[in-house]
C-alpha cells in the first residue's frame, strides 16, 4: 500500500505501484486510470482493464459494466473513513501517523458493521 500526497497525479501513482499489484483477473478503476500504456501494462499482466474510457478519447474501448458497478463498495469505505474528522481533515503530518490512524478507523469501522 502507498500513502502518496494529493497533488500526485493517477497516472504517476499507477507507474509507482503497478509493479507491487497483486495477481487479479480484473483491475477496477476510474477515468483517471484511462491510458493506453496502463492497459497495455495490465494486459501484459494478464488483468484484465474494468476502466471506463475518458470523454476525449477518439474511439471509445468496452468494459465491463456490470463489473464496473461493483466499485462502489470502495467508495463507500472511503466515505466511512472521512466520517472521521482526523481522516477528512488529516490532522497528522507524518504518513506512517496519518496510515496509523486510517487503520484504526477502518478496524473499527468493520467491527461496527457486522
């Protein structure tokens, strides 16, 4: 896992971490993600790409739609996770303090919730 700052770029934060990925047959992500050269990565992989195609792509490529739909979970344990002040806000200078601190929430959060 990597805790980046929030001006990085996807495209930036999808080089630094493609190498540390685990095996999957599909990778799930957003419009950031839509580039020829992270699909080409993926595919040499052997993941296969669920990522919608940018507005101002020429020709628009498939994906999996139904598969697609499924990406809100995450986004709702994100939101779960801003529900702490701490979080949203990130009071913590340090990442290991800030990570520390959305380990917690994320393990209570889970308690809670079953």
């Amino acid at each position: 896992m990597m805790l980046s700052e929030g001006q990085m770029s996807d495209h930036k934060g999808a080089r630094l971490m493609l190498d540390a990925l685990p095996k999957a047959k599909a990778l799930i992500a957003d419009r950031g993600y839509d580039s020829n050269w992270f699909r080409n990565a993926l595919h040499s992989r052997g993941v296969a790409p669920c990522i919608p195609p940018t507005r101002n792509r020429k020709i628009p490529l498939d994906y999996d739609k139904a598969l697609y739909r499924t990406r809100h979970k995450i986004e709702n344990l994100f939101a779960k996770l801003k529900d702490w002040r701490r979080i949203a806000t990130r009071y913590d200078r340090c990442a290991h303090t800030f990570f520390s601190a959305i380990c917690i929430a994320a393990a209570v959060t889970f308690y809670l919730n079953q």
